[in-house]
C-alpha cells in the first residue's frame, strides 16, 4: 500500500472549515480506492498561534515540513494581524524556502454554476494559468526615498532571470502539450516594459522549439483581459508573471462563478521538497464560522494534490464527485445554493461512495 505523508495547515479564517471539508472527501477517497493510504499531520499555525508566540509558525517550520510528500493549505490573514505578518510569515516562507516555482491555476465552469458571462457553460471555458512564483515583480526588492517628504520617491523592483523565466515557460509548454487542445499563450507587457518582457518574449521563443506540437502565441496582459472575456474558447494554457498572473487569474474565477471554487497548487516541478496546495481565496473572515464558505475549491486543489502524488484515478474521481453534486445543486450561497459546507462535504463523500 502507497502511503503519503501530508502536512495539513487549515491557519486562518475559513482555512479550517474548508480544509476539514477536504480531509473528509480525502478519507472518503483513500477508503474507497484501497490502494493508497495518507498520514495527516494537522499543525497550529497562523494568526492563533502568532497571537500566543509572537510568529506565525516555529523558526523550524519549514525543516519539520520537509519530511512531507505534499502540504494541504487553508488560508491566512486576519483583521487584526497586518498582512507583512501573515503572509510572510508563513505562506511565503513555504512557497520559497521550497523553491515553488509553478503556481498552477485550472479554471472552468462546473456544472450547475452559472458564469457572469452570457452564453458560457461547462465545456466553453477550460483553462489552466501558470503563474512564475519566484520571481518578477513581488521580488520584494525596492525602496522609499525622503519618505513622507513632498519628493518621495518609491521604487519597485521587477527581477526576471534566465533561469527563472526559462524553467517556468518548459513548465508551461510541457502542461500544454499534456492538454488536448495543445495551446498556449504566453502573456507579457513587452510593448511597454522592454527589459525583463522583451526577454520574457525571447526565452518563450527558444523554448517553444522543444515543443513543436504545442502551438502557441503571445498576448500583451491589457488585450488578454478583453480575450478571456470576449473569446474564452480560444484559450487553453496561459503562462504569466507573478503580478500579471495573480490578475488574471482572479478574472477567471471570477468568469467562473467564485473565488470560492477556484484552486491553485504551488509546484516544485524537480520534486526537490514539498508542493503545498491551496483555495485561492484568502481566509474570509465575512463568512468565517457561518458554515457557508464553499469547500470546492478546496476539493479541486486536493485533487491536484493526488494528481501531484501520483493518484491522478483518484483525482479525477474526486473531481467527477464535485461535478455531480454541484450538478445536483448541492451548493454553498456565493454560487447561488443554498447548502452548508457541511452539506456539500457529505454529498461529496456520499457521490465518491456510491459511484460505479
Ligand atoms: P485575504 O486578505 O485573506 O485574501 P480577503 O477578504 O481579501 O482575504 P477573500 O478571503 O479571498 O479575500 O474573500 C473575498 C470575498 O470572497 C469575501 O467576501 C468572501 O466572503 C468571499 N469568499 C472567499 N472565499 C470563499 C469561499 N470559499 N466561499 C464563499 N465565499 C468566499
Ligand atoms: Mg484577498
């Protein structure tokens, strides 16, 4: 029997409610399947425990991570802890301790869910963003001059290196290529931003020579907005900066349905450490403790986890339990339902018991 060893961080929020709901399905999944076992290690962390102990997690954290095959992440963030805290006091620390440099981003509307666009169901909206997560623009790197003076001036710095644009465009071109469609579009701002873009363009020609069954094209980011609105269906793959990915993939979710259902999986593609997997949306703190926040995206990241692991039957049984409930519309508010998470969990336990 394969086993794998989880770290499960539900932190902040909603964090909790959602990732309770993603164990659930998780057990239901490793009951049903037989074939592979998953040893959860639930830790403290967040905004509690920095309350208690000044940080966020231990200064070893990410060492007592280490030893996982894959890590379940809820949420952080809260109303009275500041973001410099909460973010880079944990989830960041992952994210580069960890060196996760592939944030993978599928979106597509599930049935039963209705998107803000007229005319687009399931089937016409299928996209998977990859987001450079190391680098570019959130490199931390700037400054403030004469702060508060009349001739402040703030810098911030974007970092693109060889390295880095090259091993997340093999990453792309390699996730097209493993998509039907093969499709792929590179997104830059190379008209405006003539250094690291222009590079960004450059880098994503000489690789694509690799793939030359995987057709591709580039789209300067202001375009690609109108596109993803006007014409999702001529859109499969799409690989972007850190900023201008983080952008458009709020889009997508947007255009499918919630932030509630939309998944992200933060990849070390050499295996080198853990990968962590998470909801997008943040910790939710409106909702928080209603019993409402919708666990779906939480079960498609847990999806993308088992498919990292190497469980990609159970991933895709997972997923098909998701679409029949949201079918059955056994839904939480944010898209229109009226069920708990309770509910939606329990039905989806109930879809991956019962299926043939
Ligand atoms: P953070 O600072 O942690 O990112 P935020 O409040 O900026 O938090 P989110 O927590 O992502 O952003 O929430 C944005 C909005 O979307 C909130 O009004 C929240 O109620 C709603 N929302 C987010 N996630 C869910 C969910 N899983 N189910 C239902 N509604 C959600
Ligand atoms: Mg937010």
């Amino acid at each position: 029997m394969r086993t794998y060893r989880i770290a499960a961080i539900p932190a902040d929020g909603i964090g909790p409610e959602v990732i309770a709901a993603g164990l659930q399905a998780l057990e239901a999944l490793e009951r049903r399947d037989g074939g592979f076992r998953l040893d959860v290690t639930t830790f403290d962390w967040g905004s509690d425990y920095y309350r208690k102990t000044g940080a966020m997690m231990p200064e070893d954290g990410t060492e007592q991570l280490k030893a996982f095959d894959a890590i379940f992440f809820g949420a952080v963030g809260a109303p009275d802890v500041p973001d410099h805290i909460t973010l880079w006091g944990l989830r960041l620390p992952i994210c580069q301790g960890f060196d996760q440099y592939a944030n993978v981003r599928p979106t597509r509307i599930l049935p039963g869910i209705r998107s803000p666009l007229a005319d687009v169901g399931p089937g016409d909206l299928d996209w998977v963003i990859v987001r450079e997560n190391s680098e570019g623009e959130y490199s931390g790197i700037g400054g403030r001059a004469h702060k508060g003076l009349p001739e402040e001036v703030g810098t911030e710095v974007s970092i693109f290196t060889r390295v880095g644009v090259t091993r997340i465009m093999r990453y792309a071109f390699k996730l097209a290529q493993s998509r039907p469609r093969k499709l792929l579009t590179v997104v830059t701002k190379s008209n405006a931003q003539r250094f690291g873009m222009v590079m960004w363009d450059e880098i994503a020609a000489e690789v694509a020579k690799d793939y030359p069954d995987v057709t591709w094209d580039k789209m300067l980011v202001d375009a690609m907005t109108v596109r993803m609105v006007k014409n999702p269906r001529s859109l499969d793959t799409i690989v972007a900066t850190n900023l201008h990915a983080d952008i458009l993939s709020d889009l997508a979710g947007a255009l499918a349905g919630s932030l509630g259902v939309a998944p992200t999986a933060n990849i070390d593609p050499e295996r080198r450490y853990p990968s962590m997997f998470e909801p997008i949306h943040g910790s939710a703190f409106d909702i928080t403790g209603k019993g409402i926040a919708n666990p779906v995206a939480t079960f498609w990241t847990a999806a993308q986890m088992l498919e990292h692991l190497g469980e990609p039957a159970a991933a895709a049984r997972l997923m098909r339990a998701v679409e029949k409930v949201c079918a059955d519309g056994v839904m939480t508010p944010d898209v229109g339902g009226t069920a708990t998470t309770r509910h939606v969990a329990d039905a989806v336990c109930e879809a991956i018991r019962m299926e043939n």
